[in-house]
C-alpha cells in the first residue's frame, strides 16, 4: 500500500465516522429528510462566504455554512408551523430553492474558482491527498485529514458533554423543556453540528452522498442494541468499515471513491436488515412461524380443555374430527398434534386425544391471559 | 375543606394554535395537598392546560402561578407524567435508564447521573412494584408497565407537585389500583397531584377535587360540590347519561357509549 492509499484510507475512514455520530440523533429523531436537505444548502453559505471574504480557504466559509444549515432548519419548521405543508413537503421547497440558488451563483459568478459542480456534488477523495498541510515549510499531511479530525473531535467532544441532554431531548422533548433543558437550544445545536459537519464532508464525499454517510450506520446499528452507547460505538465501525472497504472496492472497480463507500454502507444495511439476531427479517419470519405453531398447540389444548369429560368428548376429539371442529386443514391438523405430543402437551389414545397435566395446564394459562 | 395554601392558580388563562383558541379564560385553583380531576371531551384541551401551566406552550393570556411564581422559577417543584403515546418506546434504553431522567432537572446541563441517581430510581421503581423490570429494554414493556416507568419517572423528581395526562389510559385493573393507592400516599404526604381523567364513574371515589374543562371551565373546585349533572351535561353536551343514586350524595354517572377512553362498563 503506497502512502497515498494509506492516507485515503484514513481520510474516508474520519470523515465516515465524523457523519455517523450526529446521524445517530438523527435517525432516532427521525432527521433523515433533514439532514439531506442541510448537507445540501450548505453549499449556499459556503458560496455566500466566499463572495465575503474571496479566500475559498478562509475559516469563515465554515460558519457561514453553518449558518445556512440552520437557516434551513427554521424555513422548514417555519413552513410547517403554518399547518399549510406537510414537514416532508417544507423539507422539498426549501431545499432545492437555497440548492439550486447556490449553483447558479458558482456557474455564474465564480466559474474560475475550485467551487465546480461535479465537485460539489460527489466530491473526489481521491484527489484529496495532494492538498497538503505545509507548516513551516515541512510537509505534516493532508490538509483534509486535519479539517476531517477536527470536525470529528468536534462532534466527539459535544456529543460526550451533552450526551444527557441529547438523549433526554431525543426521547421526551416535553420533560426535557420542563426541567429546564431547552430542547430548542439542543435541537440547533445538533443542527449546527451536522451542518458543520456537511461542509467538511463537501469537499472529499460531495454533498449527495453526505446523507448516506449519516444514516446509513445508525440505521444498521439501531437494529443491533438496546442501548445509545452501543448504538454511538456500532454506528462508528460501521461507518469504518464502509469507508476501507468502500475505498478497495472503488480501487477494484476504478470508481468514485464516496460512491463505493455509500454503496457497501447500503450493502451492510441489507445484512443486518435480514439477519440482525432479533429485528432482522430472517429473525422475525422465524419468529412468527414459532408463533403460528405456538398458537394453533394452545387453540389445541383449549379444544381439549372445553369438551374433556362430556359425552362429546369420544367425538369431538378424535384426530379425524379436529380439521372439521378447529377449521384446521387435515395436513396441518396433523402436524399440529404431532408437535403438541413432542411437547408432551396432548397424548394420544387409539385415535382420541388426551390432555396431559401440561397441555390442561396450558390450556387454563390462555385462556386466563385472555380474560 | 378548610381553605389551603394555593399550590397552583391559573387566572384568565387564554391558549390558542394559530388563531383557533383552545382555551378561553380558563380560571383553576387548586388548594395544596389534594388529588385533582381534570375532565373532559376528546380535544377539550386537557393537555394544553398542563402543558401551558408547564411553560411548554406560551398562553395568549393570563397569569400562572406555582406556590405565588411564575413556572419557570418553581421548575424543581414540579413532576410531570406525559401521555405514555409522547414519547417512541423503540428508543434505544432501558428502564433504569429512563427513570434516571427525572432526576436531570436536579443534575442540571452537564452533570451525569451516577450511584444516588441510580439508587433513587431503583427506589421509585419499587414503589411502583417495577424494580424487576430495571434492565429491561422499554419496547418490551405493555401499557401498564409503560405507565408505572413514567409514574417512577416523576416520583424521582421529588416534586411538591405533580401533572398526569392520562396516567390510567389503557393500564390493567391491577395497575389502576397500584396507581390509585400512590396517588393517595402522594396526597398523604401532602402532594397535589392534577391528573388528566376519562373515567367519569370513579372520579368521586379517587379524587378530591375536579375541573370540567371544554375549551372554558366549566367547573372547578370541590368534587362534592362542582360533579353534578348539570355541570356534567355543560361540558360533555348532551352526550353523557346519568343515573342519579341514593347514597354518599356523590352523582353516579355513566358515560354511555361515548366519551373517549374508558367506556360504560
Ligand atoms: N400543536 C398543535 N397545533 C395545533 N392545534 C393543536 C396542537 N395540539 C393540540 N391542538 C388542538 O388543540 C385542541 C386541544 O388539544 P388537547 O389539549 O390535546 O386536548 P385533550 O388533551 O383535551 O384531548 C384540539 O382541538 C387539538 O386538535
Ligand atoms: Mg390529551
């Protein structure tokens, strides 16, 4: 591996993990919409900060990106609070109108610039190498490196401080204005974070892909834990994971690196969508098969239970007779009363069905949960 | 009752969405040490009244005042149970973990919770009859076990006051009762506690005094002396039957098929 690979690597790897923290506040509130909007409209504040100061490099293109972010948000939530248009709906006017009021402003006014659109929307990490960080004459990396750690640090540092205030926000805004937390002032924050957070991802991954890099991991991670701690550190080797195997993959195929790291984040969605042990489909689909049987053993012992020691009995509870009386077909039937004698729940005497203690017993514990 | 020390009092309070005013000069007293009814229709504004009371919604007008303040100054004072369907009981924590949160409002930003947190909640969650559930993850919890977490949840706050929206909406008989029996103990320790109620039958037996709200008070005092027929009949409309029965003097009443929650029994 050259130095150059090794240094992409880290890049992509830093900027994945630096999208994936917010995202995780981001999906839980379920922001997704927004954060696209935002890592897009940025773009309006960084050309506005540029038409400023007429320094591509200067600090201030940050905060003004900034800036635009939350400028976004409120024109949403402004939009929506007039009860004429949906959230989704304030999301898609105000997105594409600050959007596409950037790149007419670069196409027009600042063609000659670094600011070029096929940069701006997918970005190239690959060519991120050759801007160095030059301090005193002696070369010390990649200047995205730096920028991409600091912005990291950034979201590391607020979300350890206010990791409290974020989750009680998160999960009950209503307690959290009432004890005196403004939820208001956590809420911008947050937003301030990602849109900081878009801007230093805007030059390496573009804007487009921005919103995959922040929910894609938390999304995969949701479905794993229990917890926001576990869910903060799974989303953040996800995200690694995505951006090493994303860049080999674009490597392979000679593609766009931020594209192939988008990709095997969406392809380590598919995995753990269909297999997370609990909430992946293959789970559930397995879990609702148990079930079906479970149930259709418990109609069984009930059937047993209602009619055991009356003169039906004899008739009702031959095997035969069960298809007809539970409205069961006779191969399921079958197997119905098959499981239930493994489970020593029913016993079988020359053609009639007895309950066993366990079968009498289960048949009183439904029918108890049911009342 | 002899005349108490006024642990909430709402004057003139005006709220509204937009133009569209949800309530209309609502006026409440409510007397320190007592368990408080606030009834009413579907979209009547029980919510809104706690939650301005609360400062979570600005009034258009009027005055609220916790012990003789403004809200904001009095926030230690003051427990809140929201609507258990407030909040997405898939977030990612557990129930430890969420009674804890009552007691952010005394950590203050930044602080973490730590062992005494996490003594009291344990503590609260007994109270409740919860504690085996501590590490439990919340989606797994029914709607009863849902509402006693929220119930600890307030109780760590070690309020003086506490608002309930709902704290009986869709919980068992068993936990009905659990709640009751706190509720009481609350009053006992010379609490007040204003809860958001649908069942009409038991308002007499469980608490002391009532609001009839829909969009104005109605009424608003002593459940002896404000829970008649009429008052009833002006808040519900036509819709509530009655069975007028001899006994305590308290109104047997009936909602007959038609106020939300829990129906004729
Ligand atoms: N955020 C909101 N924006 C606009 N209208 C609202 C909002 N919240 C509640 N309302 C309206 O205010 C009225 C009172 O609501 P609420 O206080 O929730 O009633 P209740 O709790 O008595 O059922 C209802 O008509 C409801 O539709
Ligand atoms: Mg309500």
């Amino acid at each position: 591996m050259s130095l150059t690979q090794i240094e992409i690597q880290l890049i992509a790897t830093v900027v994945a993990v630096a999208c994936a923290l917010p995202g995780v506040f981001l999906v839980l509130r379920s922001m997704a919409m927004m954060s696209d909007a935002i890592s897009h409209t940025v773009l309006l504040g960084i050309v506005i900060g540029f038409f400023i100061v007429e320094d591509i490099n200067s600090p201030l293109l940050i905060a003004g990106a900034a800036v635009m972010g939350l400028i976004t948000v409120s024109l949403v939530e402004l939009l929506n609070r007039t009860r004429l248009v949906q959230e989704d709906a304030a999301i898609g006017l105000v997105f594409p109108a600050l959007f596409s009021l950037a790149v007419i402003l670069i196409s027009r006014f600042a063609g000659d610039v670094h600011l070029d659109s096929d940069a701006v929307l997918l970005g190239e990490l690959a060519f991120a190498p050759f801007d160095r960080l030059v301090i005193a004459g002696s070369d010390v990396g990649p200047v995205a490196l730096y920028t991409m750690t600091g912005v990291l640090l950034l979201n590391l540092t607020f979300i350890l401080i206010f990791y409290k205030e974020l989750k009680l926000a998160t999960f009950d805004a209503a307690l959290a204005a009432a004890l005196g937390f403004s939820p208001g002032l956590i809420h911008y924050g947050l937003m301030g974070l990602v849109s900081i957070t878009a801007v230093g991802a805007f030059d390496t991954v573009g804007s487009i892909l921005v919103v995959a890099l922040m929910i894609a991991p938390p999304v995969s991670a949701y479905l794993l834990t229990d917890r926001l701690t576990t869910m903060l550190g799974l989303s953040a080797v996800f995200a690694a994971i995505g951006a090493i195997t994303g860049y080999w993959v674009a490597h392979w195929l000679d593609a766009n690196i931020a594209g192939s790291m988008a990709m095997m984040l969406g392809l380590i969605f598919g995995v753990v969508f269909l297999f997370a042990p609990e909430r992946g489909m293959v789970a559930l689909a397995q879990r609702r098969a148990r079930q079906k049987w479970e149930f259709a053993q418990a109609a069984l012992t009930i059937h047993l239970l209602n009619h055991e020691g009356t003169p039906a009995a004899a008739q009702e509870n031959r095997v035969e007779h069960l298809s007809h009386h539970l409205r069961w077909q006779p191969p399921f039937a079958a197997e119905v009363v098959q499981r239930a004698q493994r489970h020593g729940l029913v016993e079988r005497h020359n053609g009639y069905l007895a309950l066993t203690d366990d079968g009498r017993q289960l048949a009183r514990e439904t029918l108890m949960l049911a009342t | 009752m002899e005349e108490k020390h006024a642990a909430i009092e709402v004057a003139d309070l005006t709220v509204a969405y937009q133009e569209k005013p949800v309530l209309w000069d609502v006026d409440m007293y409510v007397p320190e040490g007592i368990l408080m009814a606030i009834v009413g229709p579907n979209g009547a504004g029980k919510t809104t009244l706690i939650k301005a009371i609360m400062g979570l919604i600005q009034p258009a007008a009027g005055q609220i005042s916790i012990y003789g303040k403004p809200f904001r100054e009095q926030r230690g004072l003051v427990g809140y149970v929201p609507q258990r369907g407030s909040v997405d009981w898939d977030f990612p924590t557990n129930v430890l973990d969420v009674v804890m949160m009552g007691r952010y409002g005394r950590l203050g930003w930044i602080r973490r919770p730590g062992r005494e947190e996490e003594r009291l909640a344990l503590e609260a969650l007994e109270k409740v009859g919860m504690a085996r559930y501590s590490e439990r993850q919340i989606s797994q919890l029914s709607g009863g076990q849902q509402q006693r977490v929220f119930l600890a949840r307030a109780l760590v706050q070690e309020a003086q006051i506490y608002f309930m929206d709902e704290p009986f909406q869709g919980v068992d008989a068993t936990t009905e009762r659990a709640i009751i029996t706190l509720l009481k103990e609350l009053s006992a320790a010379n609490k007040t506690v204003v809860a958001v109620h649908h069942d009409l039958q038991t308002v007499p037996e469980y608490f002391d005094y009532v609001t009839l709200l829909n969009v104005r008070c109605i009424a608003s005092g002593p459940v002896e002396q404000v829970f008649s027929e009429e008052n009833l009949r002006a808040t519900y409309g036509g819709r509530v039957a009655f069975l007028t029965a001899a006994g305590n003097g308290a109104e047997q009443v009936e909602p007959a098929a038609t106020t939300a929650g829990h129906g004729a029994i």
